[in-house]
C-alpha cells in the first residue's frame, strides 16, 4: 500500500485503545492525525463496516472499539484498509507476443498472495492493546 489509510486506521484503532471509556469524535481524531475529519469519517465508516468499531451520533457522539484491543489485531485493521496488494499494481497490458510480456502476470499473481500472506501472518500476531502500549 503505498498510501496512508493504514497508518490514519492504525492511529484511529490507537487513540480508540487509549479511551476505551470515551466516546471520540471525528473532529478530535482529526487534531491527532493532523487531518481533514472528512477523512478519519471515511475511515471510520470502513471500520464501523469491518465491525471493529462502533459510533453514536448526536451531542454526546462518537466512536468506541466494538470490542477489547487485546482482541484485535493489527491485520484485521490492514485486511479493513487495504486497497492494493504490498508489491503495487501489475501492468495490465504487458506485451502478449514477448515471451515475458505474456506470462508476466500469471506468475507475479504467486508473488503476490504469497507476499500478502506473509504480510497478515505477520500483523496477525500483533494485537492492537500490544500496539497501543507503546505509547504513554
């Protein structure tokens, strides 16, 4: 991924962690990241939708984690994120009379998932309470 959703996720799921009692606003979130709130509702929405979060409107407004952090891990919030695969985007229109050129994308698909697994297994091991306690 060679954009920041992850890290404004990840620095969302954080400030979560950090209040588990309190209802955060968009607008308070946004001051953390330095953000548009335009932007942490965007991301709030797809982890509302990956049920990792929970949010309330109104005055009293906000969002909580929809469970304990030391129950979700870091690779839920990447597989919530993620948009593109770890290694970019292949060419979708490489050469097909080269020898190369025609098997290209057959045989980066491999490095693709493979790279990609290597990638949640990793983050799988990490719980977001583990990630958070980093921080004071």
């Amino acid at each position: 991924m060679n954009n920041t959703r992850f890290a404004t996720a990840i620095h969302i799921m954080t400030l979560l962690a950090k209040s588990p009692q309190d209802w955060l606003t968009s607008e308070w979130m946004a001051g953390s990241i330095n953000v548009n709130p335009v932007v942490v509702r965007k991301e709030i929405s797809v982890l509302r939708e990956a049920g990792l979060i929970i949010s309330r409107q109104g005055k009293e407004g906000g969002s909580q984690l929809s469970r304990n952090a030391d129950s979700i891990t870091i690779s839920e919030i990447y597989s919530a994120v993620k948009n593109t695969e770890v290694l970019g985007k292949k060419n979708q229109n490489p050469n097909p009379a080269c020898n190369v050129g025609k098997e290209i994308n057959e045989h980066l698909n491999g490095l693709f998932i493979e790279t990609d697994k290597l990638v949640v297994d990793f983050l799988g091991n990490k719980t977001l309470k583990e990630f958070s306690e980093q921080f004071s």
